[in-house]
C-alpha cells in the first residue's frame, strides 16, 4: 500500500476563515482526516520581521471550528510553532533556529498550554514554522513528551539518538499523482507521501495558487478510488508504521540532498523519487543503483575523452614529440585548475564532475599516447 498524508499549515486567528471552513467541508465530505497545523499565539503583521509585534491568540470561533472538525474526523491538530515570527539569526527565516534551548523549551510549553486549553485535547505533534529547527528543538520537544515533528528533508536535522518520529512533508496536493507514480515504479512496502498546503496555495490570487477547490475533490476522489492506496492522519501513520525515527529521516535527507544527488544529472531524476518518504531498505537499493550508474557514466565520459586524445595524437600533422609535452602537462595544468574550482565551496555538481572525467581522460590519453 502507498500511504498518503495531508497537512495544511498556518491555522490561526488572522488565517482566512472561510478558506479553511470549505477545505474542512471538503475533507468530511471523503472522511479524510488532515493534519492542520496550528499557531497559538500569530504575529501580528509581518511574520518574517524579527522586531517587536504584537501577538494574536486563538480566538474562541476559530478554536470552536477546530473542535468541530477534530469531532467530524476531518482534522487532527499540531502545533505550528508559537508566533510564526523569524527571530531573524543565520539564513532563511525561522522561528526556533539558533535560539537558545530554555527559549525554545518556554515557547513550546506555552504555545501548547493555549492551544490545549482551547481545543480541549492532548497536542503531541509539532510543525515548526518554515520547516526549520535545530537539535535545540528536538531536544525540547522531547523534554515536553511531544511524539513527532512534521517538517520536511531539506532543511531538517536529526539526532539518531532521538526518540521522537520523524514525518516531513514531501509535495504539495498538486503533485500526488506523480508521486504516486512514482510510488508504485517503486514498490516500497511502506511509502509514505504527506502532502502540505496552505491558505495562499488554493483558490487564491498570485502566482502562488496551486489548486482551485474542485481540484481538491478531484484530488481526494482519485485517492479514495485506488486500491493500493491508503490515506491515514499523521497520527495513524505513526501508529501503522513503527520505522519512522531518525535514522529513516537521516537517510532521506541524504538520499535526496547528499552528494551523489548533486553529481547526477537530470536523467537520472528517476532514481530520486523526491515526493516520496522512503524506507532504509529501499534507499539501500537506491544508493546502490545510483553509486553503479554513476561510476559507469562518469568512467565513460573520461573513456571517451581518452580515446579523443588518442585520435588528435594520431592525426596532429606536426612532430607529435616537440607537441606532446604541451598536451601533457597543458592537460594537467587545466585538470588542477578545474579541480580547484570544482571543489571551492566542497559541493561539486555533476556538470563539474563531467568536465573533470573528460579531462582526465583527455590527461591520460595524452600521456599513454606513443
């Protein structure tokens, strides 16, 4: 079974009502459960400014609409972080990223004090704002008895020492039917596809709309007529499926964004099925396959190269000992150069790779060249 997830982000006071009141219409109509996740206190105006704002709490009616929905079956609640404010330290935005671990641990325990209080229930999923976090975060949610962190593999950390599960996004709704091609090319037993959406992604204007509402049902309608597909709660899914620590989450991310990922080129993109959460047993089978078809690409490149060498060596009309020294040490000269080049941030993409065969091929030919 190919298992899918939903998780809409940004719930609060100031997100649109009734833009959320129709995606949960939609979820109940399929009895579907999707995972809203949810901020306690939102920043007031500018979520990526990291000056002073004031703060909006969860109001009654927004809270009221949550508790409905948990009982309808059609929402499950995580905690989204505790304002959704950047603190503004390193790249990017983040809410918990380099703060410090009593400020996190306090940020935590309240946002799901409030958010607790107001939907009347236990919280024991967390979604930080931005997908960002750091070991810091981890550490707290643990102390505070949290069960999972929902983020994704980009831009994630992991302890393999940590007993929390670990359930990043992987798409957006838009993309499920290619993910779950890909899915089934691949027959992992136990795939897993969260799809993550906002507010601004549906029926909304910009460039950032993905789907319109009638997409969405036709969406969920497809799912609920495959049969080799199940769509679970974040919940249920970490009930189901009992591998999903850290070391699952670690292999993933270095799967998808490690360094063999950066030296394949584009048609190799079926071996990295990025929509999918995949087990440490199929991304063995990956890696293998991957590592066997890079050596063989790249070995032939610089085969290819060499023989060119060969060739040019063969047919230079001019005394080929007064020119092979300049090929010969030319080569080696522009081989080091590149090399340094290829390798200044330690992050080398396959188009660097590619040139560094084909000049050592073209090195080696010139230097076996009679």
């Amino acid at each position: 079974m190919i298992t899918v997830v939903f998780r809409y982000d940004d719930y609060s006071t100031v997100s649109k009502t009734d833009t959320e009141v129709r995606i949960i219409e939609v979820f109940k109509k399929y009895s579907i459960s999707c995972t809203f996740g949810v901020v306690p206190y939102m920043v007031a105006r500018d979520r990526t400014d990291a000056g002073p704002q004031g703060l909006v709490p969860l109001s009654p009616s927004k809270a009221e609409i949550l508790k409905n929905a948990i009982e309808s079956g059609a929402v499950e609640v995580a905690l989204h972080g505790y304002s959704h404010q950047s603190i503004g330290l390193g790249p990017g935005n983040s809410e918990f990223r380099g703060l410090k671990y009593e400020e996190q641990l306090e940020r935590i325990k309240d946002g799901r004090r409030l958010l607790q209080n107001m939907v009347g229930m236990q919280v024991a999923l967390f979604i930080p704002p931005w997908n960002t976090y750091d070991l810091d975060t981890l550490k707290a949610l643990e102390e505070l008895g949290l069960r999972c962190i929902c983020a994704s593999n980009k831009y994630g950390v992991g302890a393999c020492s940590s007993r929390l599960r670990f359930l990043p996004k992987t798409c957006g709704p838009h993309q499920l039917r290619s993910a779950v091609r890909a899915a089934r090319k691949l027959s992992d037993p136990e795939c897993i596809i969260v799809a993550l959406f906002h507010e601004y992604e549906i029926e909304a204007p910009g460039e950032q709309m993905k789907l319109t509402f009638a997409q969405l049902e036709q969406i969920l309608a497809w799912l609920k007529s495959q049969r080799d597909i199940s769509i679970l709660s974040t919940s249920q899914a970490l009930n189901a499926f009992p591998h999903l620590g850290a070391e699952r989450f670690l292999s993933n991310k270095q799967h998808f964004s490690g360094a063999r990922r950066r030296l394949s080129p584009g048609f190799f993109s079926a071996l990295y099925p990025e929509h999918l959460y995949l087990t440490l047993k199929t991304l063995k089978g990956l890696r293998f396959k991957t590592s066997l078809y890079l050596s063989v690409f790249y070995v032939a490149i610089a085969l290819a190269f060499l023989f060119v060498s060969l060739e040019v060596m063969l047919h230079l009309p001019l005394s080929t000992e007064k020119v092979l020294p300049y090929f010969r040490y030319g080569t080696i000269a522009i081989l080091v150069a590149a090399s340094a080049y290829a390798l200044r941030d330690h992050r080398p993409s396959w188009k660097d790779a590619w040139v560094l065969a084909a000049l050592l091929g073209l090195s080696v030919g010139f230097w076996v060249a009679p």
